[in-house]
C-alpha cells in the first residue's frame, strides 16, 4: 500500500467558509479518483504534546494499492481540479508518503 499524508496551512485572513471547502473537495471531491482505496480529512486534533504539530489547518491522508496509484492520482482532473479551486488561499502545503 501507497499512503499519501497532506497537510495545509491556510493563508492569514482566508475565510472559514474556504477551510470549510477545503475540507468537503476533500471529503467529496478526491475519493471520486478511481485510485484511491481510503481518504480521510479532518481538523487538527489538537493533541496537546510538544512533538505533536497542530498548526495546519486541514489534514489529508489517502491510501493506494501502490505507487501506480498514487501517480495516476496525482494527474487525475478531479486532483488537478482541487487545486485550481484551493491553492490561492494555500500558505504552505507538506506531504509526507510512505510504503505499508
């Protein structure tokens, strides 16, 4: 298995109603990839530990059969078309993948 973890922090100012946006192309939007196994999207939990990182605003976590997978994803138009609709209000994106 492929996993491909997002995180986004949002640009000072930006409304919650394109957090709230962000969060439902998640939800709504990427499982629609034929590729994608699993997807889940949420807040931060705000676990209070120091090596815990709670300052992003949105959190993305998407399972694939393999590495294939993870690269159709990525060219996918649904994909493509979530970042047209969000990256403006995109501070700072940081992905972390790893093999299972």
């Amino acid at each position: 298995m492929f996993i491909h973890h997002v995180f986004f922090w949002l640009k000072p100012g930006t409304p919650e109603s394109a957090k709230q946006q962000l969060l439902n192309d998640c939800r709504n939007l990427l499982p629609q990839i034929p590729t994608v196994r699993h997807l889940w999207a949420g807040l931060p939990a705000m676990t209070p530990r120091e090596i815990v990182d709670n300052s992003y605003a949105v959190g993305l976590s998407v399972v694939y059969d393999d590495q294939a997978g993870h690269d159709a994803y990525q060219v996918h138009p649904l994909h493509k078309e979530f970042g047209n609709r969000h990256k403006q209000h995109w501070a700072r994106v940081q992905v972390f993948d790893f093999l299972a």
